[in-house]
C-alpha cells in the first residue's frame, strides 16, 4: 500500500512538472519568434500573432493564456489534466478546441516519474544516490519540453538544451566522485561522449548539417553525461536508431514518407536514452550471455 502511494504521489508531481513542461515550451517557442524577426529570418506570422500575448509577461506577472483567445487563464484554469478534462478539450472562454498537446506532455511526464521510481537501477539510499536520481527526473522534465519541440518544430532550443547540459554535467560529477576507478571512469564517461556526441558531430562536419542538427550533438553529450557509460550509451544509440526504423520504413512502404521527408532525431535519442537508462544494464547483461552461451 506505501508503494502506491509513493507511485500516486510521483504520478501527481509529474503532472505538474509535465504542465509546466507544456508551459515552457510556448514560451519558447514565442520567444524564438521574436528573435527570429529581429534577426531578419523567415517567421510564421500567423504564429507570431497568436503566441506574441506570451512575450509580453515577465517574472511578476507570467500567467497562462489560452493561444486562441488570449483570455488570461484562472488558476482553476490550470489543474494538470483534470481543467483539460472538465471542459473536453476545449477553452473555458472561447469554447475551442485546445488540443491534445498539453494533456500529452503531462501524461508523459508523470509516467516517466513513476516508471524511474519503479525501475531504478541504483540504489536510493545515501544523499549522492537520491540527488542522482532526483537530477534524472529533472533532466526528464527538460527533455520532455526538448522532445515536444523538436517534434513540432524540428528545433533543440539552446535555452533548454544548455541547462540539460548542465544537469548532465552534475550527474557526472556524483559519478566520478563516487567511482572506485576513477581513471576507467573518465575514460567511460569520453567514450560514452564519443558515441552519443562525436559521432553525430561527425555526421553533422560531413553533411554540413544538412542530415542532422547541430542540436542533437549538444543534445548527445548531455545524454552521454547522465549515462557515464559506453555500454548504455550503445543501447541508447542502437534503441533510437531502432525506433526510428519502426517509425521511418513502414512510412515510407504506405508513401507517407520519402526519402526528403524530414525526421526529427531528437525525441528518438530521448527515447533511446531513456530505455537505456532504465534497462541498459539488463539488455548489456542479455546481450553478454548470449555471445557466451
């Protein structure tokens, strides 16, 4: 009974750090609008109309407002989930359709945190192994806003990817500060950089970005960072790639998709980095025995 508990209260912060993660990611993409019309590049101007309300808050008065209407939303307005559910989908104000996008997030989010805290690999017991794992389910709530935007607008914004850099980078600390080699450490945590990073790097210096992102570089070293290890990051690498198939090839047989059709690569490392988080070691472990069977 205390684990459903613990999974119902894990579930409820999730919620709300997945309606926050919603949140920001209309913010952003509000203020990459701005800027992108102060810099003379090509913009949405229908976008641009509809998210500009977003811009003009600041630290005092930033409050929500529906994207149709613009209606500042009340605080009843903004229960995770459940406001979305008590008007069908629908603005309380101007009676249209909200979308999907927000419950989506939330729901996705909430069940990250209750799956980490199921599946955990690590121990929780001292206060490095709880920070460890209390950087993991922050660095969710950043890729969970990195994964939505890249999705919609094939873009790794830097105000997100860097703060995930970050984290990553914290974790890494408790990792070596922690090892029994530290040496072998070091050299994992470069390998795992190399996979995850340096490879996409490559990728991006050959095809002048024009098959990736230079986001999903800055995005691959904060995944190698968390992880610290090669192994899982091999999981992580093959796991994306592997999705992306699943994703790519029947798209393409239905016509879909072509060959131009452009894929956002960064939720596929997020899922890749998140099944290896999660399972990486057992799937090493599997893999292992079998070559030794």
């Amino acid at each position: 009974m205390e684990q459903l508990y613990i999974c119902v209260a894990f579930a409820i912060f999730g919620l709300v750090m997945g309606s926050f993660a919603g949140a920001t990611v209309w913010r952003l993409r509000a203020r990459q609008l701005v800027q992108d019309k102060q810099d003379g590049e090509e913009y949405d101007k229908k976008e641009y109309k509809t998210l500009i309300p977003l811009t003009k808050t600041n630290a005092t008065n930033d409050r929500s407002r529906c994207l149709h209407c613009g209606h500042t939303l009340a605080w009843y307005d903004l229960i995770p989930l459940v406001s979305w559910l008590s008007t069908s989908g629908k603005c309380r104000y101007c009676h249209k359709s909200i979308g999907h996008f927000e419950p989506v997030i939330e729901l996705g989010v909430a069940t990250f945190f209750v799956a980490s805290y199921l599946l955990w690999p690590y121990q929780l017991q001292t206060l490095l192994e709880i920070t460890h794992f209390g950087l993991w389910l922050v660095a969710g709530v950043i890729l969970a806003i990195l994964f939505a935007y890249d999705l919609k607008w094939f873009l790794l914004p830097n105000k997100a990817v860097f703060p995930f850099i970050a984290v990553g980078a914290l974790v890494a600390i408790i990792q070596l500060a922690t090892a029994s080699d530290l040496v072998w450490s070091l050299i994992n945590l470069g390998l795992a950089g190399a996979i995850l990073s340096g490879l996409y790097l490559v990728i991006w210096l050959i095809s002048k970005g024009q098959w990736i992102g230079f986001g999903d570089v800055k995005l691959g070293l904060g995944l190698a960072l968390l992880l610290g290890d090669y192994k899982l990051a091999i999981v992580a690498l093959f796991a994306a790639n592997f999705i992306g198939c699943l994703i790519v090839i029947p798209g393409m047989l239905a016509g879909k998709l072509t060959r131009t059709t452009r894929v956002p690569f960064g939720p596929l490392l997020i899922l890749g980095f998140v099944i290896a988080g999660l399972f990486g070691q057992p799937i090493v472990d599997a893999y292992t025995g079998l070559l030794f069977l």
